[in-house]
C-alpha cells in the first residue's frame, strides 16, 4: 500500500509518506541494501529500485550502474537511500564520498540527486537535511 503511495508521489510534498515507506522496506533488514527512487522532472516518483545487496556491515555500489539505470528510465532526478542493520543512521566518510561520486557521475548526464537517506531501523537521516548531499 505505501509503494503505490509513492509511486506517482510528489516527493517534495510528501516527505512522510516515502520515510514510511523507506522504514518499512529498509528497517529492519539485517543486510545493508543501496536502493535508488527515480523522479520526473517534477519530482514526481517514477520508480523505487533495490540496486545493490550487501553483508550486515557493507555494500558494493557502482555509480556506472546507477548512472546506467536512471537514463533506462528517463529519470530527471534520484534520491539515494541505503540502511544501516547497524542501527546507526548517521552518514559515514565511504557514504559522504559515495553520495559526492554519484552525484558528479550523474551530472554528466543531467541528471540531479537531490539527497541520499540512510535508514536505521526507525530513524532516517536525510544527508541534504544535514549539509552532506
């Protein structure tokens, strides 16, 4: 039911909604997982995708395959999102670094990220919120 309140959401309008949604998906995982929500150029929800599964401390993630994913979808913008099973939802140096990659990889192509959440369990922090996408 909060997938299709996502989809087709306007992200900006309804934050609550999709950190509902990002909580129950990612919370209460006990593996780190990289997912990507595709927007419109309105900012408007095209698709959630879970691109990358890790171990309970780490995840692989290639730019190059996000990058590749948003232009499959015509996507105008991305929001980043991962988890922490660690509990702890505040941004490490490797997500600051992953997050500044991505989004200069994305650039190239016109594309925007507009912020990068990580989950953990019940708490989500927004990196945009705090200065760091």
């Amino acid at each position: 039911m909060l997938a299709a309140q996502v989809r087709g959401s306007d992200l900006m309008d309804s934050p609550a909604v999709v950190k509902d949604f990002l909580r129950a998906r990612l919370g209460s995982l006990p593996h780190e997982v990289f997912a990507v929500v595709h927007l419109n150029s309105q900012n408007r929800v095209l698709d959630y995708v879970e691109m990358f599964r890790g171990t309970v401390s780490q995840t692989s993630v290639y730019p190059r395959e996000v990058v590749r994913d948003a232009l499959m979808r015509n996507s105008s913008a991305l929001v980043l999102v991962h988890n922490h099973p660690s509990g702890e939802a505040r941004p490490s140096r490797a997500d600051e670094h992953l997050t500044q990659t991505i989004k200069q990889a994305a650039a190239l192509v016109d594309v925007r990220v507009l912020d990068h959440f990580i989950v953990a369990g019940d708490v989500i922090c927004s990196m945009a919120e705090i200065g760091l996408a």
